[in-house]
C-alpha cells in the first residue's frame, strides 16, 4: 500500500541496489524522489531541489558522509538520515551531534527506515528564531535545539544519556571582562537551569553538548582544558582515543559564538576559556 504522505526525498548512496530499496521506501510514503552516487551530486540536488528528507551513505566515494553532512546543514534545513555499516556508538554520536536526525546501520529492515521517516514527517520541523546566531558550517541552525534532544529519533541512548555539567560556586555568578587583541566586548549569559545562551540579544542554538562544553568553560575562566578532561566532565567517560569528538565540537561551538576569541587553544594542551563578558545564571 502506497501512503499518502506528500514532499521530497533526495538519496545520497553509491551502492545501486541500496539506492533503489530506499527509494521504494520513501516512494510508498508518498515522496518524490531524487538520488544521487556521490555526495557532491546529492549536495547539488539538496541545494536545488530544498528536499523535506535526505538519506545519507557515509561510504560515499568522493567526500566522507560526515563532511558531506556538514556541508547539507550549510543549505538546507531538510531532515536528514544517516545509513552506514558502522555499529560504533562514536560514529553515531558523532553523526547526530553534526546535524543528523537519525542514523541507521546497515544492513537495516525496509519496514524499520519507513516507519522512522514516518515519524520524522509527522513531526513539524521547528524552526531557529529570526536573526539567530547558528554557525551553520557545523550543525544546522533549523531545529538544532529541537532536534538533538530526548524526542529525537535515533538520539535514545546517545545523546540522551548526555548530562548536564554542574555549576560550583554561587547560582549566581559575574565572569569580569577580560578582553584580548582584536576582541570586541560582547556580552553573554548562561542560564543554567533554563539551558539557555544569549550573546548580545541573541539566544544562540546549541545542541546539548555545545552547551555542556561551555557551561565547562564558562564556570572555570581562565582553566586550561585538556581534551581528556573534558570527555570526562562532559561525556562522563575516560574514551581517551575519541578525543576527536572534542575538538568537532569545540570547533562547532566557536562557529556559533562568532568572530569574538571566546574559546582559546592551548598548544599541546587543550582549550581555555577567554571570559570576556560572562553572567552565569545557576
């Protein structure tokens, strides 16, 4: 039986037959789709065509899967599925935090995929208010907050497990200002408890482990971060050899906090925090 469903589906997969199931897939949920061999034809087609759903092979022959998401999240607010052989729990929390809404392994059940788009198509994307700093070379702003939390697909026992980083000190705290060369003095506010981050009037889009990174910076000004340390405070593990996951979200962090030098490198160390206008609200 072919559902109802209406939109548009584009599938980046470089293996003919699997390309062909899942577009018969999305076909019976009443997609119109597209598909593409290689992740440079799929980003052109998302980028022309503005689909409502992508699956995503991450053993794609020109551009790795990852890079190709991140690149997808640059043009397109579109759901996004990856499909990959890797069972790795790194893999796929790597893959949700760069702007995936679900990922799947493979080999995978057709009834499984269907039912999953299903429940991505039912719920309606929501949208990054007006004006919103994202830093979209990274992790979409489209539905960054919305997306990557509890309710999402594929986040359970991922991203969900997360906690959030305590605050010491008082619930309330002044960071002084400590500006730098070439900084500029822009104010930001953590609020702890609402999970919240404004800088200057903006409240800025991060994913869950965005802001558990920079409650660790925020609440400790001026520490020197090993990236072991902060897979211990923040992931709540001792994955010495995933530390790459670190620096991928370090670095997504500082895209979005903009042109100011908020998170410094520590050569050969880590990462510091440089407080240059910080009210820490617990």
């Amino acid at each position: 039986m072919t559902d109802t469903s209406t939109g548009s589906a584009v599938v980046i997969e470089d293996d003919d037959d699997i390309r062909l199931l899942i577009s018969a897939v999305l076909e019976q949920r009443g997609l119109q789709v597209r598909s593409a061999a290689s992740g440079r034809e799929g980003l052109a087609l998302v980028e022309q065509h503005q689909p409502d759903l992508v699956t995503l092979d991450l053993g794609l022959p020109d551009i790795e899967g990852f890079e190709v998401c991140r690149r997808l999240r640059m043009i397109s607010d579109a759901y996004v599925v990856m499909i990959s052989a890797s069972a790795d729990e790194v893999d796929q929390l790597l893959g949700l935090e760069i702007g995936a809404d679900d990922y799947i392994t493979n080999p995978f059940s057709p009834r499984d995929l269907k039912a999953r788009v299903g429940a991505m198509l039912r719920r309606p994307r929501q949208l990054a208010r007006p004006g919103a700093v994202t830093g979209l070379g990274a992790v979409g702003a489209v539905g960054a907050r919305e997306d990557l939390t509890d309710d999402a697909p594929g986040a359970a026992g991922a991203v969900a497990e997360v906690p959030a980083v305590p605050a010491p000190g008082p619930a309330s705290a002044e960071v002084a200002a400590g500006q730098e060369d070439g900084a500029t003095t822009r104010r930001m506010t953590v609020d702890l408890e609402g999970r919240e981050v404004v800088l200057d009037t903006v409240e800025l889009a991060l994913t869950r482990i965005e802001f558990d990174l920079l409650v660790a910076f925020a609440t400790h000004p001026r520490r020197v971060w090993s990236r072991e340390a902060l897979l211990r405070t923040v992931w709540r593990t001792e994955w010495a050899q995933d530390t790459h996951l670190v620096e991928v979200h370090v670095g997504n962090l500082r895209r979005k906090l903009g042109e100011d030098p908020w998170i410094r490198t520590v050569r050969g160390v880590g990462y510091r925090f440089n407080p240059l206008s910080v009210t820490v609200l617990g």
